[in-house]
C-alpha cells in the first residue's frame, strides 16, 4: 500500500543515536572496486538525482560505480516489494549495494514496514552477495518534533537485519541546528534542495568509505550544490564527526 510521506501524528521520543557522535558502523562495507549500486525508494532519491550526485562524489575520489535507481513518488519498500521489479533486479546478481529508503517512519507503521520489509530484500540480497543498506531520510518540516522517530526507527531497522546505516538523517539534523546559511530543505519544506542532496550523498559516501579524507574537497568542484565555503565546511565536520 503506497503511504504519502505527509500523514504523521506528532510525537517526540528521545532516542540515545540523535547526535552524529552516537553512531557506529556493525555492519561494514563489501570490498567491491568499482560497485553497482541499485536504490530502491522515493522522490527523497530522485529529487536531485542523489545517485548521480553520489557518483560524482566518487569519481572525484578516483572512484567508479554504476548506478541504478528505482524510484517512484510515495512509495514505501512495500510497494517496491508487490511489484516484484526490485526482486528481479537483485536476483539477476552483479549488485553490490542495494540502497533503500522510504517515507520519514517516524510511527509504529512506519517502523514495522522498515523492519519486515528490510528483512525481506536482505534474504534476496545475501542470496546473490550484495549489501544491504537503509537511507535514513528525515521528517517534513511541520512535522520536525518526529525527527528522533526517524532516527531511531531506520537505526533499529538497520541493526535487526544487520544492514548498513546511512545517518543521513542525524548529520540532517545536527546541520539544522548549528548551520543555516545554505538550506537543506527544498521550497516544499520536505523534499531536499540540491544542499540536501549533497549532503546525503556525502553522508552515504563517508559510510561507503570510511577512510577516505576530505582535505582534497574543495568547493569549486561541488559549487552546483553548495554555494557558500562556511557551509560546505560545516557539512564535511559533520559528517566525519559520524562513527
């Protein structure tokens, strides 16, 4: 059943991983050289065209991948997973990451969908070899005070199918609430502006590899998504502060 990314009921949890420090990489990286990477979600990765972002970031990193994105508007892993196209695309090997992320999930609904569905694509995704991992995305604006929700509902998704964690969403928060010079969300005050993007991309980036140093960063080559330097280096110290 497709689930619209708008419908959430208030609530605030406070959860231990809300700080970029909290968090710790279980699961590690595959060895894999020059990676397919298939996303699986929505308008969150579509918007901005984030793989291809990812991409570039890598390529400057002496880098290569190949992209695949399968992304429709408000769909949850659930839908993905009735079509059966996902399915087909693991099953046919040769992918080493399948990134998946859907709706903010900040509620008991979310949560289970995360779980039971990440389940799901982690059996096919260990039958061919790949590397499972979930995109924490982060709430609309309105609905702000879900943000720990979002947070510790695709941690715990993560952690109980022994996936990898992209903490978009806790460096996301952390940059909104030191850094406001370059906006993080789109005109929409949910979808993210192409600052947004980077920074997801640059957070998935740093959990593929870890070791990698951003000293050779330099904004002119990354000017089309971050326009200002304070920023830019706000969001590199942010995200190497993740563990």
């Amino acid at each position: 059943m497709k689930r619209s990314p708008w419908l959430f009921v208030l609530v605030i949890s406070c959860v231990a991983c809300a700080k970029p420090s909290t968090h710790s990489r279980a699961v590690k990286p595959i060895d894999a050289p020059a990676p397919t990477i298939l996303f699986v979600g929505n308008s969150l990765t579509y918007t901005n065209d984030l793989p291809n972002i990812l991409k570039y970031i890598m390529g400057k990193f002496g880098k290569s991948a190949t992209m695949i994105s399968l992304c429709k508007p408000n769909y949850a892993l659930e839908d993905h997973w009735n079509e059966g196209r996902v399915q087909a695309l693991i099953k046919k090997g040769n992918i080493q990451y399948v990134i998946v992320q859907q709706g903010p999930s900040s509620q008991s609904d979310g949560k289970q969908s995360l779980v039971t569905y990440g389940k799901k694509y982690q059996t096919i995704c260990r039958k061919v070899g790949a590397a499972l991992g979930f995109y924490m995305v982060w709430p609309a604006k309105w609905y702000y005070p879900t943000f720990d929700g979002v947070i510790a509902n695709y941690s715990h998704a993560a952690q109980v199918n022994q996936a990898l964690l992209f903490p978009v969403g806790v460096v996301w928060k952390a940059y909104q609430q030191a850094y406001k010079k370059v906006k993080l969300y789109g005109a929409d005050n949910f979808h993210p502006s192409r600052a947004g993007s980077f920074l997801a991309a640059l957070t998935i980036f740093h959990t593929l590899y870890p070791g990698e140093g951003f000293q050779q960063m330099n904004i002119k080559d990354y000017w089309q998504w971050v326009d200002n330097r304070a920023s830019f280096k706000a969001m590199i110290k942010l995200v190497l502060r993740l563990k």
